[in-house]
C-alpha cells in the first residue's frame, strides 16, 4: 500500500506536467502599417496578440494583479521606437479582486522612427523580446522574440493592407485626449472625480467608469457611483492604498457608454484630473492685491473711456465746490461702483452656485441686455449733442438718473462704469476673477469688491486730496463744446453694441434694435419741444415721449428673443469653429492647436485679434508649424466654452490655449494659456517653442 501510495505521489505530478500544452497561451507577432521604410519616416507598427480562450493579457495598470506586455528592443543603428499606445481595457473581476486587461485579440500600436540616412536597396529588420504575464485561474509568465523586416523604399511606401487595417482599428480605439477639464477631492475613504462636462444627454448615458493609469490611487474593484448633471460628471469610488495625501494629478480613462437608436456607443477619453487644495495662506492676499491692480487698468480700457471721460467733464465743472462737496462726490461714484461689482458679482455667484454654466461678462450675452445697454448709451449721447437736457447735464451721466446734480448724479455715473467695465478684461483680472468663482460666496465677493476699488480709485482719489485740483482747467464755455465732442465715442459704442446684436440675434434683431433707437431719438426731440411749449401741449407731448420710450423698450427683448442664423457663429478665414469633438480629434492626430476663446462683445479680444491673431507673421507662423487654429465663440452662452473657462481656472474671455503635438506616441504634452493682452511677437514666441 505504501508503495502505491509513494507511485501515486511521483507519476501524478509528472502526468499534471504531461497534460499541459507545450502551446503557449498567447501567440504574438509585429504588424506594419506600411509594406517599406523611408529614411526619416515615422510610422506605425504594432504588437498582435492571439489570446487563448479564458485567459487574458494586462493594460499599462493591471489592477490588482498582473502585469503588462514589454518589449526589449534590439533595433538597426539610428531607429528610434515609442511606447505603445493603449487601447481601453475590459474589467476582469476574479473573486474580490479586480484586473484590467484584454482577452481574444489585442494589438497595441507604437511608433517607429528612421535614420535619415538608409541605403537604397536594402531592407531593416526591427527585433525585439516581448514578454508579458497570461492569467486564467493561474498566471503564467511568458515571452518570444519578434521580429519585422521591411524593404527601404524611395519615396512614400505603400500601405500594407492587412497591418494598416488593424493598426487604423488599434488608434481609433485608444482614448481620445479629454476636451473636459477634471478634478479631484479625497477623504480618508473616498475619491471624488470631477469632470466639467456640460451638455451631456444624461438620459442616454447608461454607464460611467473610470480606469486610473497607475496603482493605488482607488480600489479598483469597489462599485463607482457616477452622476451626470448640468455640469458634468460627478464620480464618487472608495480611495486607494497609495499612503498620504493624494497631491499629483492622477491620469486615467474615462469610458462614457452612451445609449442611441440603434445600439450603444462607447466613447474613451484620457484624462487628467487635478488635485483641488485649499487655498495657500498667501493666497488670498495675492488675488485682492490683483483684483485691485486689474481694476485700475480697467480705467484705461476703450468699453470704459467712453464713460470716464464724461465724468472728468464732470470733475472740472465741481473743481470749485467745497472739499466735503467733493469728497461727497467722489465717494457716491466710489458706492456706486461698489455697488453695482456686488449686484453682478452676486447673480454670479448665485447661478453658478444653482449650476448655471456662466462667467464674468454673462449679461452681456443676452441680447436684451446688450439692446437696453445700446438704448441707454444713445440717450446720453443725444443728451450731450444738446438735443435734449435734463437738469444738468453735467452732473453726471447715465440718463435722468446719472444727470442728476449732486451725489445722486455721482452714484449712478459709478454703477454705469461698472457696468460699462464688464465687456473689459483687463491684465491680471482673469486669474483673480476665476479665483474668486473657486472660493467661498464671501470670498469671491470681497474679490470682486476690490476690482471694483480699483476701477474708482483715481476718480476717489482726486476728490479726496484738494491739493489735486489745481491741476484741473477751469469751468468755462469750452465746455460746452466738449461735450459735444464727447458725444461721438458714446455714438460709436452704440455702434459696437448694435454690431455684437448682429452676431447674436441677425438682421431681424439689428432691425428691432434700430427701431428703438429711431423711437428713443424721436422721444427725446418732443420731450425738448414739449419743455417750452403752454401747459396743454406740454402733456400732451410728455405722454408721446411716455409712448415712445415704452415702444423702444418692448422692443429690447423682441431684438432679444430672436436667434443668430446657424452661420453668426462662423469662425475666421483662417480658423475652425471650436467643438470638443473636433479638438479630441486633432489632439489624437497629433496636431499642434491653438484654441482662441472670444466674444463679439469682449474689446480686449477684438483688440488682440487685430493686432497679433490677424497679421501676417503670426499666420505664417501658424502654417508653418501646422497649427490648426479653434475659434470659440462666447458671445451667446455656450456651456461646453464655459467649462473650458474654468478648467484653466479663468470666467471669462479672453483666453488662448496652445495645445502642442503629442510626442511620439505618448501622452499629449500639456497645454499652456498665453497672456491675455496679446502681441504679434508673443504669439510668435510662443509657436516657436514647438
């Protein structure tokens, strides 16, 4: 029995060895998506696996096990070859653990570059050692040489038709860079994924997953709880094993399965999401001493001239009132700066707070806005032209409440430079306003609060020092020809407006605007008439002004509720218009790409399209280094332009993004954001750095 049993012991284990196949469980081989190589050519190869049935191969993160494929290259002097790209991998679940990887067939593309030099003739052979770790219930380590000879061909070498096909199929497959900016939070248990997605159809999405490129930073096989909303996308899963606080981004894909009419699609993007972290200590000091420094370039700006000119006017003709008449002056126009910064920071901060996609110069995406704007303006400038006068017009500006003699006047001149400020970006703003939309509501309106300081500083200034006003000219009868003058850059900022309309609303909406106007400037000549005229015919006019100003403002929001024809978003001879699909699309080819965000109602950005984006040098520039150039257009709200805003941690316009080429074959190499008051020399500066 005891011989028996010590056979059984020593033929079994040689019987178990003898079932084994001698076959391994993976067959590999190279694939080439051209049949020759040109000298300096960089093309495209791949590693196919033939994968046994029930067992399975690992992505670049295995999971909770595994490990993936490498290739040991022994190549030809001078040949260079990439890493491989990735396409998404399958969940492989065994117990209570949770593996990512491939099973059937997979090949996984990378690129090869040539010598720029290759005898004529001859042919090259790529060799390499792949290995790779093959799992069912068990694992097996396994490898084999590989191996590729192509002929060197003189000119463009001809596709191969099986390799091409398969190495086309592979790319398409591997995540598309995400259009979308991320973020992320943890607790002690948890990791909370953000993804600025707007737009998305979250009826139709039947599923969310997120792979992490490297270990440890989630537990890979914990549920994800996924919530698609206005905003985008919210993913909540239990945190990793990695020790400490997660304080580097942490790089993934994202697989979106979404469902439609005639199946399912599954969309992969590579993403990289941010750490969100409590402000620095220095941080808030930092942004309100750039608040205050935006604010008072604001002055300087064309959208606020127009109203500060006016009101220097206005300066000289109080320089002989008292120093507490002045200094009363001064701060009613400071309040009502600060006032109106808190009225518009404050809708800004509560929408964005319900969810609203919005940024800093929002109201200026209503075409009802821009019309009442366009109105009030041009009733000032017919005011200044002297074809009517409401107390005196000196007093301020602003229509009847702005002219207005005494603080009343002030005050409301302030709240119409604020106002007027909003189409303005000036430097530093960007970077404190889209800190200030990140912090608490207090914070981001103390921030907002400190621009609008800065935009009345130099007006509060002058009134408080009374040793100031010897440098002002005195009151006389030029005065009256200034205002004059005055009147015409009112003009051409109605002008502006009715052209921003144009690109909101079309010709149907410029006509209702226009009809306003026409009504505004008829009102305005019986309201003069009616002033000198008996007591009869004096109510009888005001009550057809009282008409024509209602007629004028009915048709606000009719020029407002009408739509832009689907060509006013066009982009530029030069350009394309900017979708996340269609940067996706390019950033996977490997193209350079600039994306300009604008808005017809943003001078800032029209100032730096003429002067840097237009030129000839930069156009130049652009081709040759095979830049595709995106316009998005913000000048109606777009919430997709919006999250693009805020995942380079800015509200508004405008800004401008070089994405540079991806760099043989790995990940893209991260944009960076140019200045936002552009120059033709920075903008070349910048293209020369690809």
């Amino acid at each position: 029995m005891s011989a028996f049993l010590l056979a059984l012991i020593l033929v079994v284990p040689l019987l178990a060895a003898a079932a084994v196949p001698d076959e391994p469980r993976v067959r590999v081989d190279l694939v080439s998506e051209v049949r020759g190589v040109a000298p300096g050519q960089t093309f495209w190869i791949g590693l196919r696996q033939h994968i046994a049935p029930g067992w399975h191969t690992y992505w670049i993160n295995p999971g909770d096990s595994g490990e993936p494929p490498r290739i040991e290259w022994t190549l030809p002097a001078g040949f260079t070859a990439g890493e491989f790209s990735w396409p998404p991998p399958e969940r492989i679940r065994t117990g209570p653990a949770m593996s990512y990887g491939y099973s059937h067939e997979i090949v996984l593309p990378l690129p090869v570059t040539a010598p720029a030099r290759l005898e004529p003739g001859s042919s090259v052979t790529l060799r390499g050692l792949a290995s790779w770790l093959v799992c069912e219930k068990e694992c097996i380590p396994e490898e084999a040489p590989v191996s590729l000879t192509l002929p060197v061909a003189v000119g463009t070498p001809a596709p191969d038709p099986e390799g091409a096909s398969l190495i086309a199929a592979a790319r398409r497959a591997v995540p598309s860079p995400s259009p979308w900016g991320a973020s992320f939070e943890t607790t002690d248990e948890t990791v909370t994924l953000t993804v600025a997605a707007p737009g998305l159809a979250r009826d139709r999405i039947a599923e969310v997953w997120f792979y992490p490129a490297r270990w440890g930073a989630i537990e890979h096989a914990a549920p994800q709880e996924a919530r698609v909303d206005a905003r985008g996308i919210t993913l909540a899963v239990a945190r990793g094993q990695l020790p400490g606080a997660l304080a580097e981004p942490i790089d993934g894909v994202l697989v979106m399965t979404e469902r439609l009419d005639e199946g399912a699609a599954r969309q992969a993007f590579a993403l990289r999401a941010l750490p969100r972290r409590a402000a620095a200590p220095g941080a808030l000091p930092a942004a309100l001493l750039l608040a205050l420094a935006g604010g008072l370039i604001l002055n300087l700006m064309p959208c606020v001239l127009p109203v500060l000119s006016v009101k220097a006017l206005s300066l000289v003709r109080h320089g002989g009132e008292s120093p507490a008449a002045m200094r009363r002056h001064g701060i009613a126009y400071t309040v009502g700066v600060l006032v109106s910064f808190a009225a518009v920071a404050g809708a800004l901060i509560a929408l964005r707070a319900t969810g609203e996609q919005i940024g800093w110069g929002f109201q200026l995406q209503s075409p009802a806005f821009v019309t009442a704007l366009a109105y009030l303006l041009f009733a000032m400038a017919l005011s200044l032209s002297g074809v009517f006068a409401i107390g005196s017009r000196l007093g301020g500006i602003g229509g009847s409440l702005a002219a207005r003699p005494g603080s009343a006047g002030s005050f409301f001149t302030g709240a119409l430079a604020a106002v007027a400020a909003t189409p303005c970006t000036a430097p530093f703003m960007g970077v404190a306003v889209g800190f200030a939309l990140t912090q608490p509501w207090t914070t981001g309106l103390l921030i907002f609060e400190m621009l609008g300081l800065g935009l009345a500083a130099p007006y509060l200034a002058l009134t408080l020092v009374p040793a100031w006003r010897r440098f002002l000219p005195r009151p006389g009868p030029w005065m009256a020809r200034l205002e004059r003058i005055l009147a015409i850059p009112l003009y051409a900022s109605v002008a502006w407006l009715v052209w921003v309309l144009s690109q909101q609303v079309g010709p149907a909406g410029v006509i209702a605007a226009l009809a306003g106007l026409a009504l505004i400037a008829l009102a305005a000549w019986l309201y003069e008439r009616s002033r000198s005229a008996a007591v009869a015919r004096r109510r009888i006019g005001f009550a057809a002004v009282v008409a024509l100003t209602l007629a004028a403002i009915v048709l606000s929001p009719v020029a407002g509720s009408l739509t832009a024809p689907a060509e006013g978003r066009r982009a530029g001879a030069n350009d394309e218009v900017w979708s996340a699909r269609r940067l996706a699309e390019l950033r996977r080819q490997g193209r350079p790409v600039f994306v300009n965000v604008t808005a017809a109602w943003c001078i800032t950005c029209l100032v730096n399209e003429r002067v840097a984006l237009s030129s000839g040098a930069v156009a130049e520039a652009f081709a040759r280094k095979g830049v595709v150039v995106l316009k998005a257009d913000w000048t109606r709200r777009d919430p997709a332009i919006t999250a693009v805003l805020g995942s380079f941690g800015r509200s508004g316009v405008p800004l401008y993004v070089l994405y540079p080429p991806a760099a043989s074959g790995r990940s893209a190499t991260e944009p960076f954001v140019l200045p936002q008051i552009l120059s033709e020399g920075a903008v070349i500066e910048a293209l020369d750095k690809l």
